[in-house]
C-alpha cells in the first residue's frame, strides 16, 4: 500500500499527509457509505494541533459526499470503536499518530463492527487520492451532509467504562500520566468516579507536547512519581489511549507482558480465559512464556501489531491477546487494545486477590532482551541470505531453552531487527552482534 499501513495514513502532517489527502478521505468514505442510505460517520481526535485541521478536512469531504458528521472532540481511539458498534454508525475516523511525536498524525479508519478498515476499502481510498480527476458526485441541495457535536458519544464511553469496575476504588492511591493525549478528557474522571486517590500528571496539552517526555513511551516519568508520592500503582496511557503500561508500588514497569501474565492468570482461575490460551505476538518475552508455562497456560503467537492479535483472537474466540507495547485486547469488553479499560483490568486484579501488583507479579522472570536494527538496500534477500540463516541456527542452538533469537524484517522502514533474549545482557549483546556482524559481512547492512 502506498499511504496505508498497518495502523491507517500517518505521516507528518502537511508533509506526507496533508489536507487534501484528508478532504479526499471523507469524499471518498461520505460517498462509500452513502451509495444506498445517508452515512453516519463519527470523527474523535487526538491533541495534537493539526488534529483540528484534519477534522475539518475530514468534516468538509465527508458532507460534500452527503455524509452526516459526527464529532467526538478529543477522546481515546478505543472510544471511537466503541460508539461505532454500540451506535450503528457506518464508519469512524480516529485523528491521531499514537506514540508519535506532536508533528506526526494519522487517519485510522474503523469499520462499522469497530475493527480497522478492510484492506480491500483502503485500496480504493488510495486509487481515489490518486486518481487526477475527482470522479465522485457532489451532494446537492438536502443531500448535502452536516457536521453535529456529539460529545454525548464520549460520555457514554465514560460511562460504560465506569459500569466495568466490578468494586470500589475507596483509598487507593493511584497515579495516572495521560501524556498530554487523549486519556486526560477521560482516565481521570472515571477514577475519581470510582472512588480512587487519583493524581494526574500529563493533563496540560498544548498541541505540542503530546508524548513529550511523558506517557507509556517514557514510562521513567511515571515511575519517579509512584515514588515520590508513595503511590499504590500507576498507569501510562500513549497518546491516543489504546495503550497501557502500568508501574507497581516499587515503581517497578509492568509491561505488556507482565499485564497479559497478571490477567491471564486470574481470568483463568475465574473460568473465563477462553480456549485456556492467550495469543501474543513473536515480540512477547520468553519469560512470559516460561511463567504461562508453569501456569498451564497455552499461548498462540502472531505478528508484530494489534491488528493480528485481533484477527487471531475473532478466528479462534480467545479472549485475551495483546502486545508487549501495552496493547492489550479483553475481548469480552472491546474489539480493540483500550488503555484506559486495561488499567481498569488490572485494578480488578489487584483488588480480588487483594494482593499488590509487586506480589502478583513475582512469579514472572523477564529475561533480558537487545534488539538491534540494520538498515538494509533489500529487506527479504538480507533475510534469507544462507549464510545470515546459518548464523541465526547457531545461536538458535547454543541457546537452547535459554534463550532465543529473532530475525524479522520491519514492516513499515528498510531495517532487518535482530532481538536476543538470554539469561544475561552479555550474552544479549554477544549473539545479536555476531548475526549484525554476518548482516554486513554479506554486504546487506547500510551505514
């Protein structure tokens, strides 16, 4: 694909993802969804300053096709997908680049079920961008559509979150860092509602401080304040909110990993771990893998990114899934990774077995990890090179169950990612080395 990858149209704004480009997003989905009744699309957005113009790109191409708009104003991803499927609308768009940097954005497109848009519909968004004459019709007179403030379709997200909580959160203390994103018109509030000590940091966005130096990409940030206020946990959402990392009562990173363990486990003595299995993806910790083990738990591994965790999870009907990066999928309560919803999760986990996180999670050993990447002319000839495999089965074999190695190419730059995983750093350091050093040797790696 050409402007869509594995998390919809990104890039810097007014770059390589400018206004038009959006304008002709809504024209093309206004006119999409509306060939046999009026479309309803919703549009929720992120912080970020050119959110605001991409709304109103979106909003001017979406009614000139006869749409009718939807606006959500700022709030997470995941409550996009939600009032889509809970509210019969044809489509949604989330404007947001995620974890990236404030000059960043994106165009994620959701289908009516809540999931990422067909590969098939995406294709057709890009031959219309790309074609040189505008070949759709314009709406005329009462065909043509209207944008409505539909701020109600965030609270009703709120409250829905709120209804999950299966106890108080009386005197807990619990610290939140939303990173200037779209969780700070949320998180907050839901805790409060339920009863937490909450303290907040990361709820000053300004359009440019988005993820700077705050949220799950800098998890340090809330570590250091668990700490200093003597928090019983703390959780970090990324700039959209489909994301969490939460930090125990040591200030010690619960990772993605670490939370589909802790959950796991307990959906799992509730009866509810459907299939006894959780699918991660290739990324996950050969830790969490030893410690499901040992909790007769199955797990199923797919590709890197959300996307394939959930396609994995609707094939098979399991109900827990996720990524080491914090997206973390519960499907019994949504379609996508929610991060304000995983920290719920885990709340519930602590508050049943009345147990901190820095307990619970004892039994899990993370093994060390080095990931290093090599940019490269040809992605695949770099990876099938005889002699790369061949050095990729020796450390394969030297580690043994002690470790593990992986070699996979990026899905969305020309870099090959070496990732060890052993019981030291050293040893981290000394097999994906010897792989990187066979990489340039064979002339695939570009300084």
């Amino acid at each position: 694909m050409k402007y869509f990858g594995t998390d919809g149209f990104r890039g810097e704004a007014n770059v390589n993802l400018n206004v038009v480009h959006a304008y002709k997003v809504g024209r093309f989905l206004g006119w999409y969804y509306g060939r046999e009744h009026k479309a309803r699309i919703i549009i929720g957005k992120d912080t970020r300053r050119s959110s605001y113009m991409f709304e109103d790109a979106l909003s001017s191409g979406l009614t000139a096709s006869g749409a009718d708009v939807y606006l959500l104003h700022v709030t997470p991803t995941p409550s996009v997908s939600y009032v889509v499927r809970t509210e019969d609308f044809d489509c949604g768009i989330m404007i947001s680049a995620s974890h990236n940097p404030y000059y960043d954005n994106g165009l994620k497109v959701i289908n009516g079920k809540g999931h990422k848009l067909e590969a098939e519909i995406e294709e057709k968004i890009e031959a219309y961008i790309d074609s040189p004459e505008d070949t759709l019709p314009m709406a005329t007179r009462e065909k043509i559509g209207c944008t409505v403030d539909y701020a109600i379709g965030r609270h009703r997200y709120i409250g829905y979150l709120m209804s999950l909580a299966t106890r108080s959160f009386k005197n807990i203390r619990v610290g939140l860092d939303c990173a200037n994103g779209s969780s700070y018109s949320v998180a907050k509030g839901v805790f409060d509602a339920l009863g937490a000590k909450t303290y907040a940091i990361g709820m000053e966005p300004n359009g440019i401080n988005i993820n700077d130096g705050c949220g799950s990409t800098h998890i340090e940030n809330l570590q250091k304040f668990v700490k200093e206020n003597n928090l019983d946990v703390g959780f970090a959402y990324d700039g959209d909110a489909d994301r969490c990392l939460a930090v125990d009562d040591k200030g010690e990173v619960i990772d993605g990993d670490a939370i589909l363990y802790l959950c796991g486990c307990y959906l799992k003595e509730k009866g509810e771990l459907n299939n006894n299995t959780i699918v991660t993806t290739v990324m996950s910790n050969l830790g969490l893998y030893k410690a499901l083990e040992r909790a007769d738990i199955a797990y199923e591994q797919t590709a890197v990114g959300d996307k394939y965790v959930n396609a994995n999870m609707m094939e098979n009907g399991h109900s827990l899934g996720g990524e080491q990066s914090g997206h973390i999928i519960f499907s019994k309560y949504a379609v996508t990774g929610d991060g304000v919803l995983t920290s719920l999760m885990l709340m519930e986990v602590m508050l049943e077995k009345k147990a901190k996180l820095s307990e619970l999670r004892k039994d899990l050993k993370v093994y060390p990890q080095l990931l290093k990447n090599v940019r490269v002319a040809d992605k695949p000839a770099a990876r099938e090179d005889k002699d790369v495999q061949a050095a990729v089965k020796k450390v394969a074999d030297e580690l043994g169950d002690e470790g593990r190695i992986l070699l996979r190419e990026s899905g969305t730059e020309p870099v090959i990612r070496v990732m060890v995983e052993a019981g030291t750093d050293e040893l981290c350091k000394k097999y994906v080395d010897e792989v990187v050093s066979v990489l340039y040797a064979k002339g695939h790696g570009i300084k």
